[in-house]
C-alpha cells in the first residue's frame, strides 16, 4: 500500500510519490537510521518533528530537509545534509519535516511560506 504524496503546490512537482509516515514517539525518533538507502520518490514526513529538529546519527546516506509549519508551508530547507552530519537543532514555527532523498528539491525554488500539499 503507497502512503501519501506531497506536492510543492506553486509549481505542481512531487516532491515524493510515496511518504513514510511514522506514529509513534519511537518511530518518529528512529526515522531513517539505519537504512541503506532511500530510493527516489520515496521519503518520511515526519509529524510533529519534535521541537523542529532532527539529527543525521547512524544515517547512511545524505537527505534533503524540507522544514513545514502546522499548515504544511515550507519554514526552511535543509539541501543535501550528509550522512552523519550531526543535529539540525531548531527550525524556528517548524511542526513537521519531509526527509527526501538528496537532490528531490533541486530544481525547484522551493521558497518560506510556499504551500506543500500533502495527499
């Protein structure tokens, strides 16, 4: 079964095909450790993001970071965070976080404020 997608509304791309979306404390705090890889199309939206932070430990591979707010508008981005980068410690208004493989935002001028559609 596909999880939800989420599209940048401005400009119609998808950003992922297929989210992962964790329900649990537990789950939302293991994310993507320990994978191998996180294949095209796919990611974790990840909500509520803990006091809008996350951390690249025991993470195998670089990710994009797209920050949103509580009505899934994009706070900041985060482009390319390697492997083992450590802690993205606060995204200030951030209540949730799309983690897409690197490169799933280039291209597009994903802007604050622009509207991220999550269906």
């Amino acid at each position: 079964m596909r999880g939800r997608r989420a599209v940048h509304e401005k400009t119609g791309t998808v950003l992922a095909e297929d989210l992962e979306m964790p329900r649990t404390i537990f789950g939302r705090g293991v994310g993507l450790m320990f994978r191998k890889t996180l294949e095209p199309g796919r990611g974790m939206w990840i909500n509520p993001c803990e006091g809008g932070s996350i951390h690249m430990l025991f993470m195998r591979f670089p990710i994009d970071a797209v920050f949103l707010d509580g009505g899934e508008r994009v706070r900041k981005v985060y482009r390319n965070l390697p492997a083992w980068y450590g802690v993205v410690w606060w995204t200030s208004g951030a209540h949730s976080v799309l983690e897409l493989p690197a490169g799933s935002t280039s291209g597009i001028d994903l802007q604050r404020g622009d509207q991220i559609v999550i269906q």
